[in-house]
C-alpha cells in the first residue's frame, strides 16, 4: 500500500517523455532541449525546454479500495517566436498524454485528460510559459 500516486506518475511521465534515457523523437524535433524537474533547470538551460512540475493530490477512495485524483503539469518553457511551436509541443504531450496509458509500478492506472494549457507570455517578452495540466486518475 503506497498511500500516494505522485513519485509513480512523475515516473510514469518520465518514461513518456524520456523513453530509454532518449529525449522523444518528436519533442526533439521541435527543439525542445531537455525534459527536467521544475527546480533543477541547469543555469543558462537553452530554450524550448519541459519541466515537470507541481503534483496536487486529493484521495478518491471507493468500495474500501484507495484511489488518487491527481493534476499533474508539465511545463513548456519557450523563446520561439509566436505561439506555433508551443502548440506543437503541446499537441505531443496530448499525443502522449491524453486518454493514454501510464505505466504504474504499483498503482492501477485509471484514465489521464488533459484539464488546461493556458499559454502565458512572460514579463521579460521573450518566453512563453504553458502549464500543461492533465487529470490523472489511479488506484491502489
């Protein structure tokens, strides 16, 4: 009984976007530099890159069997110009992401959809922040 999905969905998410230890093929194709953790982005980190971020868990309990409720965002941090390359970017994570499969070590994976991805520019007018929220469902 692990009483918590976060450390699996953030692994879980990982594997997604990182399969093999190898940036995603397509995410590489649209120069996104790297996937990190929301507070380990190396110093002078080219853009467009991908944080995982915040995790907000809530319990889902039913029929005596434990369950999460989780809204898990991914970051898209980028200094393209416009907004064409962030949607791209966008449309693989819900490639990847939406109404798909999380592997899970010890959780039963439920369902995963995305919640909002509002593109957010940035005060300093060169990066365009977009929290990529999805719902992740699971249960023990």
């Amino acid at each position: 009984m692990t009483q918590t999905a976060t450390s699996e969905i953030q692994t879980a998410a990982s594997e997604k976007l990182v399969p093999n230890n190898v940036l995603d093929a397509t995410l590489a194709s649209l120069s996104v530099t790297g996937v990190f953790d929301d507070r380990a982005v190396p110093e002078n980190q080219p853009f467009d890159y991908l944080t995982i971020g915040d995790t907000i868990e809530k319990p889902n309990n039913t029929l005596g069997r434990r369950g999460y409720n989780n809204a898990f965002t991914i970051h898209i941090w980028s200094r393209a110009i416009g907004n064409k390359n962030a949607q791209a970017i966008l449309a693989r994570l819900n490639q990847l992401f939406d109404q798909q499969r999380l592997n899970m070590a010890t959780q039963a994976h439920v369902s995963t959809m995305l919640d909002s991805a509002p593109f957010m520019p940035q005060p300093d007018g060169l990066t365009l922040h977009v929290p990529v929220r999805y719902m992740i469902y699971s249960e023990e």
